[in-house]
C-alpha cells in the first residue's frame, strides 16, 4: 500500500531526483524541513522501486547482499550517495535500515502406490499406497547488519514436531576468505545434494544421497569466482548432528567437506554448458559408529498412526548396511553435468572408504546419471553462485498467459553397493521415469514411475514398481 501511495502521488520523483538547490528558498527553517522530507522521500522511493522490480528469491539461495547491491544501487540513484553514508542519510528520519526480514516456503503433497513381488515384500516390507505432505516448510530470512545475513527454515512435514532444516548466519568477507557461514546447514559435498529440493528434476535425490555429511552444524567458508565460472567451498561440523543441530559425545564427532567447481563451456544465450566438479569429505563420528540406507527414491517418513494403528506408511529402505563400527570414514565424488539448448545431463560417482574398527577396510561405491528435455523449448538454468542446476522458467505461464507451462520428460539410472567384507547391506539398480508440468516459476507438477531392482542377501534379486505424483507450489 505504501509503494502505491508513493507512485500515485509523486511519479515524478521516480527516476527524477530533486536536487536541493532547486528548492525554492522560502526562509531558512522552512527550506531545511521541506528539504529533509524530500530527501526521505526519495529515498524511500528508491527503496520501494528496487523492492518492487525485484522478483522474490528462494529459501534456499543465499540472501547476503542485499544492502549492499540492490539498496546502495536504489541509493545512487536518488544522486544522495555523495551527500552523506547511509546509515547518516537515514539516521534523521528514525527509520533504521536494519534488520530486514522476508518469508518464503513450499509445500510438497504426494501420493503414491507400488506393485511388488513376494521376494521383494519378503525382503523390505509391504509398502502402503496412500497420499501425504512430505514436505510443508516455512522460512525466514534476511539481513541483521550489512554483510551480515540470515536464515531460519523449518519443517512441519516430518511426524510429531518440527525439525530445522537451515540455520545460520553468512557474514561476507569481501576479501579472499569470501563468505564465513555458521550454524546448520547443506555440507559442500556433491551435486545432487546442494541441489534445492525445490528445483529437482525427479521427486527425490538418487540413491548415493546416503554418502556425504549432508546438513551438520559447524562453520565454513566458501566463495564463487569474479566471472562466476569457478567456486569453491570448505567446512568443518560436528559430526553426526540431529534435526535440531545437536551432536553429543566426546569421543571423536568431528567432519570436514570440501568441494570445488568450474564451468569450462557458458553460453548462457545459447544454453549450452559444461560443468565438472569434485568433493572431499573426512568425518571421525561421535559414537565410532555409521550407517548407510537408501530408499528407492521416494521419502515419507510418516505414520499411518491412529488411522491403521501399528502400519508404517513410510517408504522402506531397500539397502541397508546396519550400524557399522568406525574409526572413520573417507568419501570422495566426482560430478559432471552439461547443457545443450533444451537438453541437460548430470552424472556423479562417488565412493566410500571406511575403517571399520576392529575388522576389515570396507568401500562403497555409487553413481546416478540422468537426463531431461523440454518439449516446449526451454532450458535448465545453470545457478553459478551454487554451481548447480536452478529452477525452470516457462516461456509461456499456464492459466492467465493462456500457455502450455513448460513440460518436461527426463530419465535416471542410480546405482549403490553397500556389500563388502563382513557387510551385506544389499545392492539397488533404480530407472526412473519422470514427466514434470511447470505452470510457473513457483507451480509444478511431477509425475515419477520407478523400476527398483534389489540383490538382498536374504532374498536374492527382487523388484518393485513404484509409482508418485507431486503436487508442489512455493513462495
């Protein structure tokens, strides 16, 4: 409401400053309070103008500098910037400049069914069909100070209370060390993983998801190139942390991550890319103890509960290596991903080297590639700042615009072994097929069929087909 009281009544201050010498000179008083009211005027115009162009950011893009581009540019504009610092500019008109605060969120709803054969069912359970929210999170974010950011995301979808997904503060250097980040957050390690939920192509993360620290609570540094062609990042958490950033112990429980990035081919117009990455990541856990599982690619954690008392109505793990003893652990992966006009392709290997404590050496390997296309003539973003794929943009919105949305058809095949030695966690191959119908920038729909071949040592080889659609809006 202010911005448009402020654009009805004076659009000529738009764009227009008023110098203060071209205010007439009625008496000395006079002059100086209307000069000072015109001043904060302007400001507040050029503050509502920047706010007004520009579209809202994600939850999970970084928000660390907004005062210091987008305000300072809406301030040079106003040709105040020479007259006096910022916070001097602002400081006679009682209004403080900071903190600042914005809200975003997303809402996942899914459903889903599955067809299984008996060694499959013998192997991991019967999976209920049924429909649920995964994911229902609510942000905020902002600045506490310049160079100082902020972020505060939780998620109401798991069962019984909600968890923290984000926490941190982000405090940019401008010098070599770039940005200094505390709290909890995405480790830098691999691809898929620092890629937004929200932006996905397929409903869930491949099956090596298992591997890598993900979100732990510590601190890091991490920076992006001047010509945004190379980044690189490096962490040190506690390790393992809970879904509210707790880790407890005193025997070990520490973790580093590493990860570096370059774009060899950009030719944004053009959309074609070429990205090549790598990722260390060494961890000595808490309790000497690890494990890895993975799902065929779906994730629920919810319970059927007082509906059917005693039916879990989560997605099993079909893999599961149980609670392995460790001294520590060492995971290495290795990523490429290119674009070419509206086609895309991503692959990342990785693997896992563990030091079991008391027994022999184990290694883990995993790997995914995928796919996607665009039937209407877009292509993926390429997030520079991230080093990852961002969201879909159609070139016609569907509903008011009177277009089709952006449709896309994509394909995946992921790979884990988590047998070696003493551990027989089992083997999964997944193919997954997906058709995703972007209304908007903020509204999709996705539709995921997935073939999951399990080598159980128990059961042998058995199948699943499973089958889920999502409904997902943010904002």
């Amino acid at each position: 409401m202010r911005a448009l009281y402020f654009f009805a009544v004076l659009p000529g201050l738009v764009g227009q400053p008023i110098r203060a010498d071209e205010i007439p000179s009625i008496d000395n008083g006079r002059s100086t309070q209307l000069q000072r009211r015109l001043r904060k005027l302007e400001r507040e115009l050029a503050v509502l103008k920047s706010e007004y162009e520009r579209e809202p950011g994600s939850a999970d893009v970084d928000w660390v500098d907004s005062e210091s581009s987008a305000f300072r540019t809406a301030i040079q504009q106003t040709g105040l910037e020479s007259s006096a610092s910022v916070e001097e500019l602002f400081a006679p008109t009682g209004h403080p400049i900071f903190p600042t605060i914005s809200a975003s969120g997303f809402i996942h709803m899914d459903w889903q069914a599955s067809h299984q054969d008996t060694a499959n069912r013998a192997a991991v359970g019967d999976i209920q069909d049924g429909v649920h929210f995964t994911r229902a999170r609510v942000s905020l974010q902002g600045d506490a100070w310049q160079d100082v950011s902020y972020i505060l995301e939780m998620d109401f979808g798991l069962p019984e209370r909600p968890t923290f997904v984000d926490l941190f503060l982000d405090y940019d250097t401008h010098s070599t060390l770039g940005h200094f980040r505390v709290g909890r957050w995405r480790q830098p390690f691999g691809m898929d993983a620092l890629t937004s939920i929200r932006e996905l192509t397929f409903l869930e993360r491949a099956t090596l998801f298992a591997f890598g620290p993900f979100r732990q609570t510590g601190i890091g540094f991490y920076d992006t190139t001047d010509d945004e062609q190379s980044t690189w990042a490096v962490s040190g958490f506690r390790y393992p942390s809970d879904g509210f950033g707790t880790n407890l112990g005193d025997n070990g429980g520490y973790g580093l991550a590493a990860r570096v990035t370059r774009v060899l081919i950009d030719d944004t117009d053009g959309g074609e890319m070429f990205h090549v990455g790598g990722s260390y990541s060494y961890s000595d856990p808490s309790a000497d103890t690890v494990r890895y599982r993975a799902t065929p690619e779906l994730f629920n954690s919810g319970f059927a509960g007082a509906l059917t008392p005693g039916v879990p109505n989560n997605i099993p793990f079909f893999v599961d290596t149980g609670p392995i003893n460790t001294a520590y652990q060492n995971q290495v992966g290795v990523e490429l991903a290119g674009s070419y006009g509206r086609l895309y392709v991503q692959s990342e290997w990785m693997y896992t080297f563990l030091e079991q404590a008391g027994g022999p050496a184990l290694g883990f390997p995993g790997m995914y590639v995928h796919s996607g296309f665009f039937l209407t003539g877009e292509h993926r973003q390429y997030n520079h700042k991230n080093a990852v794929f961002g969201r879909v943009r159609p070139n016609c919105n569907f509903g008011a615009d009177g277009g089709p949305g952006a449709w896309e058809i994509a394909a995946r095949w992921s790979y884990i072994d988590l047998n070696d030695q003493n551990i027989a966690g089992g083997r999964l191959n997944d193919v997954t097929l997906g058709l995703n119908w972007y209304w908007n920038p903020r509204t999709k729909f996705q539709f995921n069929y997935i073939y999951s071949a399990l080598n159980d040592a128990t059961q042998g080889d058995s199948r699943a087909d499973l089958f889920a659609l999502r409904a997902q809006v943010d904002f």
